[in-house]
C-alpha cells in the first residue's frame, strides 16, 4: 500500500489492526513501526488464576520452592 504524506502525516486503514484499541508507535532506524495493542496490559492477568497447593507460603518463599535453597 502506499500512500501520500500529508501535512498531518498518513491515514491507515482500521482493518490493518484487528479491532486493537491503541498502537504503538516507534521509530527504528530507518522502519516507522505501528504496533497494534491489546486493550489489556499483560502484567494484569498474573494471580488470575493461582494454583491451588497444599504450601500456604509459596508467596514468601517462593525462591526456597522454585530452587530448593
């Protein structure tokens, strides 16, 4: 696709990122990258969905479960 940069900059079509509600946009060399974004930041699914254990303190120790120190 190309298209003509206007004073305002370029328009791109809405199809091209599936229903994402915020792109990112960055700036590599001499690539301008559009990024489509989930609308939900990944960091915020962590503890959704725990496991259930017997351990009842794996929060505070989890190095000594994970590592055996």
């Amino acid at each position: 696709m190309k298209t003509d940069v206007t004073e305002q900059g370029i328009n791109i079509p809405k199809q091209f990122f599936g229903g994402a509600k915020e792109v990112e946009i960055r700036r590599e060399k001499n690539y301008i990258l559009v990024i489509p974004l989930s609308g939900e930041d990944p960091i915020l699914r962590f503890g959704r969905n725990p496991v259930s254990d017997d351990v009842s303190d794996a929060s505070e120790n989890h190095d000594e479960y994970i590592y055996g120190k």
